[in-house]
C-alpha cells in the first residue's frame, strides 16, 4: 500500500482495523497500538476473534458476513455494546466504544473495515454536564427558597405573601380573608432574657403555625413580631372570628424560656376580599388598621 | 395498490422486520414481540389527511428519525421513525437502567441518538437488504442519520422534495410488556414505485401459473 | 396426505402450497387465514399436517398450537415464521410444535420437511 495512505490512517484519531475475507487483520492502525499496546506485528494474520475475543459472537459474526456479502454497513453503539477492543491497562474503567463495520473493495479483493472510537470520555462528559446541571438547578432552587422564605422561622415571607395575595386578586373568582397578627408582650421577653431567647421564641410561635396551617392556608412572618395569615375561601363574619379563636388559642399554651414559663397575647385584625380592598396593600393596610384598633382597645 | 400487491409487500416485509428483531432481541437479550405489520402505498398529500390516525401524532409531533437515501435506478429514501418520548425509555432499556418518567422536558444526548442510529441501521439495514434481493440489483446506501425534527419538522422535510409516492410500514414491537411504535417510511421516486409494483405482480403471476 | 396451511397472507399460502407441490403434487390441501379458523377447518378437514404462521390477527400461532394440541394431542404441526428469535423457537417447540422452519419457504428448506414428514 502507498505509504502515504498509511502515514494518513496512521493519523487518524480513531482506531481502524482492516480484514481480509477471511477475517484476518491485515491493517491495526497507531491509534490501537496506543490503545492496547499490542503492535501491528503482534496482530497481523491473526483472526479478529483472537485479538478482539469481544468480537467472537453470533451477531458479529453476521454483520461481518453481511458486511463481506451484502455490502451492508454496521454501526454498534456503546449504549448496547459498551465496548469492543480492550485497553492496555485493563485495570482502568471499561471504556465505551461505538463501531461502524463496512465494506471495502479495491480491484478483486473485499476487505471489512472496523472503525473504532472511544466514546468513554463522551459519556463521563455528559455526566458530568448533568451532574452540573442538577447542582445549580438546586441552587436556584435554595435560592427560591431563599427568596421567598423567612430565613429565621423558615415561614414564608412578606414577599412570599404580596405574591400570593396579587395572585389570588388576579383570579377574581376567589374570596379570601387576610388576618394581621402581632404578639404582645414580645418586646418584653427581648429586653428581659436577650434577642437570642426572643428569636427562640418567635421559631417556637412559627413551628405552632406551621402545625396548625392547612390546604388553602399560609402562615407568614412579615418581620419582627407580625404574622399573617391567609385564608381563601372565607370570608364570613363567623368563620373569621372562629379563625381569631385558633390563633389566641395557638398562644394559650405558655412558652418555656431558661425554664421561665411565658405566657404571650395577640391583638389580631382581619381584613377580607372584595369589600375591604382590591389591592395587596390596600388589604395589608385595613388589616393592620383593624389589628391597631384592637391592641388600642387592651 | 391491490390487495393481492399489497399482501406481497406485507409479508415480504414480514420476513425482512422478522431479521431485524432476531437481530434485536440478541443484542438486547430481550424477546421481541411483533405486531401483525401494516402497509400502505400513499401520495404524500395523502400522508397528512385525517385517514391516518395512527400516523398522525407520529409525524406531527416530535420525533427522531434515523434516514438513509438509496440507489441510482432504484432510488429514494428511507425513515425509521419514532416518537421522541420512546427513545428515553429505549436508551434506558439498553443500558439496564430503571426508566423514570419524572424528566418532563425532553433532551436527548449522544447516547441516545447512537441507540437509535444502532436501532435505524439494523432495521432498515434488513429492509433495504430485502428490497435489493426483491429488485435483483444492489442498492447502494449508507448508515442512516439521525436527526431530530421538532413538532411538524419531519413532515416538512418529508414533503420538500418534490412529489412522489410513500410506502408505509407500521412496525410495532413490545420489549419488556412496554409498546414501542416505530414507523417506517420509505420514499419512492416515481419510477421506483413502478419498478416496484412490476416486480410484484411478477411475483403474483409466478404464483398463479 | 392432507396438508392445512395457515397464514393470514394469501400470497404466503399460495408459494407454501407451490413449493411442497413440487414434492407432494398429490396432497390435498386446504387454507386458513388465522388461529380461529385453523380450528375450525382442521375439525372437519383433519389434516395429517399443519403448516402454521405465527404473527396473524384474531388468534395468534402460537394459541392455535395449543389449542389444537388439546383436542387433537396428536396434530403434527410445522412452523412457518418470519420471527426467527431464537426465544420464539424454543416456545413454539415446548408447546409441540414439531418443527421450526424460517420463512420464506423455499427449494433449499424442502429436505428437512421431508424428513420431518417422512418421521
């Protein structure tokens, strides 16, 4: 053969075999040396199946003759092959390669040509795509969370709920009440045993809520010592007094701080849609007003 | 196409799909089971008409299709379709991975354009192989590509070159008790189609003398 | 001899009964399109062979294998199919069927029906 030819496929960054009719090597290109360490001397006459054990079975050994025969062309991927030629250290991971066997003729004489590419490297790419893929989408997942939680109690937010609230306006359909909470007593137990054991107590407050919160219910810290709450579907006089009741009750059990039992009130106002308003803030305010003509009243 | 013509094609292309699952079923060490295939001849205006019901959603929605083009005198090209929600499940089933259903958005890597490419080419590797001895001659074509058309894409490269003739094969398989409907299209030039349906009703006359 | 072919391609029936024409020009033979009337027709044609398809509509070749084997246990049955799994092969053969032969039919294939019928 023209060395050129040879120096060419020599080149190639995929291994390339070439078979007699008889299935015998008569070409392992450098790329394969460097791949198996096994010489083109070493290879040279010897039948496929030999150098290539991975080879010797039933479904190859049709595409060779189909190959030699038909002139059929033959491609195994690495997702139902995994691999064909072994590496020099065997030790190392299985690699991946896909295949393609086709048909040469030159002049008389059929050869089959195999070529061979390594696609580990393709593959552990892509993992590590998807591995990368999957950590900042669970950062913006944390950072959603962030977002749109109360980093201290982990309730939702003021944002959270001025969301939810322009949503829920946007719907029309739906009725929904919005109460305005605000603990008495709490600046007390701030001055009293420190802001660590009033923040100890504000995560004791929201875990009550959290528990008591149901379906088409959100419980939210708006800062400091507001709450709110938020409930669609609801908005008659007498249910919203029930829902006044649940919270008072949440408070009724004392709070136990450096072993002090402390005992915490809320003045609530309440504010419901349509008639108190149309907008989040428009709500918020009347709430907040109502929640003020409560705590004047004490 | 007569009934007679047709029931030729159908169970020539029985013999020929028949191959490719052998071939299948031992790469995947999984038993195929085969659907009672179908087949039509169809103007490619026909394609799009409300009659194909089955054959509707396949080609307007997103698929991979692995294509060859074949032959000088005998000439067109071939699909292998598939709707692209299978080929997640498919790639799954060939690397032994449990299947999940949880990705909503599709995105297809290398690996599953190289199960379907495998999948193309030993299909339509069996067809072509089968039409060339049918035809006597050697039709000369290559490992198909594979690309994939989004929602409507495929019909519109199927269309844009010029009208000719369809041959449509439904090939459904169950791997592991899980349906997967693969279509197969091959496009005719006009000449072809008639070489075709000759050589055919050669065979029918053979049989009746 | 009498030989019922099944298969739901008439094209099919026709080379199956052509080719073993050339070997058997004086059986008798009948036709059937599917499983269902394989059963029928062998209980008033009562074939001393069947040659039986196995992808066919309304009832497949291999329910038909069975359901023949239990009225009539000593049916000889033949298998004629282009789904060559190997794993078809061996339920087709554990269900009594006496032979596998790979469509097509053909000249080359003739020999071993021979001395499959020759027994």
């Amino acid at each position: 053969m023209n060395d050129l030819y040879i120096a060419i496929v020599n080149q190639l960054d995929n291994g390339i075999i070439l078979l007699d009719e008889k299935l015998n090597i008569q070409l392992w290109n450098k790329w394969l040396v460097k791949y198996t360490g096994k010489s083109e001397e070493e290879v040279k006459g010897l039948p496929i199946t030999t150098v290539v054990p991975r080879l010797d079975k039933k479904i190859y050994a049709y595409m060779f003759e189909k190959a030699l025969l038909d002139e059929q062309k033959s491609f195994c991927s690495a997702a139902m092959h995994q691999y064909f030629v072994e590496r020099k250290c065997a030790k190392m991971k299985p690699p991946r390669q896909n295949i393609l066997i086709q048909h040469i003729q030159v002049e008389h004489t059929s050869y089959l040509m195999i070529e061979v590419y390594d696609v580990s490297n393709h593959f552990k790419r892509i993992q590590n795509l998807n591995k990368h893929i999957k950590s900042s989408v669970d950062f913006s997942k944390s950072l959603e969370h962030f977002v749109y939680y109360d980093s201290l109690t982990n309730l939702p937010n003021r944002k959270f709920v001025l969301d939810r609230l322009e949503r829920l306006i946007e719907e029309e359909a739906k009725l929904f009440s919005l109460f305005f909470i605000d603990l008495n007593g709490f600046k007390a137990v701030n001055d009293q045993y420190g802001h660590l054991q009033g923040d100890l107590l504000l995560q004791m407050f929201a875990e009550r809520c959290k528990h008591f919160t149901q379906k088409q219910e959100v419980f939210a810290r708006l800062g400091g010592d507001e709450f709110v709450l938020l409930v669609e579907h609801m908005t008659t006089a007498n249910a919203v007094e029930q829902y006044k009741a649940k919270i008072h009750e949440l408070l009724r059990e004392p709070f136990i701080i450096e072993e002090h039992q402390i005992v915490i009130s809320a003045s609530i106002g309440c504010a419901c849609f349509p008639q108190d308003g149309t907008t989040a803030r428009q709500l918020l305010s009347v709430a907040d007003y109502q929640m003020y003509l409560q705590k004047a009243k004490k | 196409m007569t009934t007679t013509q047709e029931d030729i094609l159908k169970e020539l292309y029985n013999v020929f799909v028949g191959e490719a699952a052998n071939l299948l079923s031992e790469i995947l060490q999984k038993r195929i089971f085969l659907s009672v295939p179908e087949i039509k001849l169809l103007g490619l205006h026909e394609l799009k008409s409300g009659e194909q019901e089955v054959l509707n959603p396949v080609i307007n929605g997103t698929v991979l299709s692995t294509s060859l083009r074949f032959g000088n005198v005998f000439s067109g090209r071939a699909d292998f379709i598939f709707p692209a929600e299978q080929i997640k499940y498919l790639t799954a089933l060939c690397l032994g991975e449990e299947y999940t259903e949880e990705n909503e958005e599709l995105s297809f890597n290398d690996e599953d354009f190289d199960v379907v490419k495998e999948i193309g080419n030993i299909i339509l590797n069996s067809i072509m192989g089968g039409m060339g001895s049918l035809m006597e001659m050697k039709l000369e074509y290559d490992v198909p590509q594979v690309i994939l058309h989004n929602a409507g894409e495929f019909y519109k490269t199927l269309t844009s070159s010029g009208d000719s003739n369809v041959l449509l094969l439904y090939v459904s398989f169950d791997i592991d008790n899980s349906k997967v409907l693969g279509i197969i299209l091959i496009k005719f030039s006009l000449e072809s189609i008639e070489f075709l349906i000759r050589k055919v009703d050669e065979i029918s006359r053979d049989l009746d003398e | 001899m009498k030989v019922l072919v099944v298969d739901d391609s008439k094209f099919s029936q026709k080379t199956t009964i052509q080719t073993l024409k050339s070997i058997y020009p004086d059986a008798v033979y009948e036709t059937a399109n599917d499983g269902v009337e394989c059963i029928e027709v062998f209980a008033t044609f009562l074939p001393d062979f069947v040659f039986m398809d196995l992808l066919m509509p309304k009832m497949s070749g291999q329910e038909a294998i069975i359901q023949l084997l239990e009225k009539y246990p000593t049916a000889k049955i033949i298998v004629l199919s282009a789904d060559v799994q190997l794993a078809v092969r061996d339920e087709v053969l554990s269900a009594g069927a006496l032979a596998f032969i790979n469509k097509p039919i053909n000249v080359a294939k003739l020999k071993e029906i021979e001395l499959l019928i020759k027994g």
